[in-house]
C-alpha cells in the first residue's frame, strides 16, 4: 500500500509534465486560450455580418445579433434575397478561414492560425449539434431543390482543405489540433451562453 502511495504523486507530476510539454508543442500558451474567446465572438458575428450584407445587398433592410440576422420585416424582399442571404453566412466563414490561411502563410502565427480554425471549428460544430435541418446549408438545398447532405458536405470539404493547408504550414501535430477542439468546444459554449442571456 505505503508503495502505491508513494507512486501516486509521481504519476501525477509526470501527467502534468506531459500535458505542459504537448501544450508547448501545440504553441498554446495562457493568451492564447484568452484569445479564443474574443475569436469565437468575432467568427459568429462575421458569419452573421454575411448573412446581414447578403441581404442588404439585395434589397433588405436587416437586423444582426451575436446569433442571427434577418429582414427587420420578417420576410425577404423575394425567395432569391432570402437564398443569398442563406449563402452570405457560410460564405463569410469560408472568406474567414481563407482570409487567414493567408495570413498564416505569410506570418506563421498560431493566433493567425487559430482565428481560421475557430472558423471551420464553428461550422463543423454547428452543423454536427446543432441540427442539420437548421443551419444555413439546409436552406440553401431547400431552395435549390438539392440534396442538404449535398451543400453542407461542400462548405465542410472546402472548410477543411483550407484548415488542412493551414495546419501543414504550422507545422502541427494532431495532438495539438485535440487540444485547440478542447479551446473550440469552451468558446462555442461561450457563446452560446451569452447568446441564451441577450
């Protein structure tokens, strides 16, 4: 027993060592993690700052909040208004991982790097828990009279081959991409939260 006892302590010293050294390895630091939270914000209100341009654009005059955007009337001008605005929120989201692959590309910064993966994190989570039928993907295939397995499979493909290009010029090791789906999980929660408050 005195045996088992005595190993326990260092058991959980090796642990803790083997999380600091994969967390080091995945470049996450205390800031970073603080980062996340202002990044998950950000990424839900652009995705919504798509869907809020798509339809001014055509002619609406929308409203926006952390989780939605809609016609201040409660209806679109017409069916192509509403589908482009449909289109603007995944479109955003796709610009966004883009947008910051590019960054990446030219900084190798894990926040550059964080802010395009939070973009595909949220996508993938949404359309994952959040109920297929839904999401933007869903309404989009209903309009276009197309499978929705069909729209939602191209916006991810497309998600995750600019995260995939991302993740090799990072350099990052699939133990570190568990550890940022741990941060992702905790942002989204986040906002969720304070999106159920407002």
């Amino acid at each position: 027993m005195t045996r088992l006892h005595n190993l326990a302590p260092d058991m959980k010293s090796s642990f803790a060592h083997k999380i600091t050294t994969d967390l080091k390895e995945s470049r996450i630091s205390w800031q970073l993690t603080l980062a996340f939270i202002p990044i998950a914000f950000a990424s839900y209100l652009f995705h919504e700052l798509g869907h809020w341009t798509l339809g001014e654009l055509t002619g609406n005059t929308m409203t926006i909040s952390l989780n939605n955007s809609g016609p201040r009337k409660g209806v679109f001008n017409n069916d192509l208004a509403a589908l482009w605005s449909s289109i603007g929120g995944p479109l955003f989201t796709i610009l966004q991982a883009a947008l910051f692959l590019m960054i990446t590309r030219f900084t190798r910064s894990i926040y550059a790097w964080s802010v395009g993966f939070f973009a595909v994190f949220s996508r993938t989570f949404s359309l994952v828990f959040g109920g297929l039928d839904l999401q933007d993907e869903a309404h989009i295939a209903s309009m276009l009279q197309v499978s929705k397995y069909l729209v939602a499979g191209i916006v991810l493909i497309i998600l995750f081959l600019l995260l995939w290009k991302s993740t090799r010029l990072m350099k990052l090791k699939n133990k570190a991409l568990g550890y940022f789906l741990v941060l992702g999980v905790v942002a989204v929660l986040l906002v969720i939260g304070a999106n159920s408050m407002l």
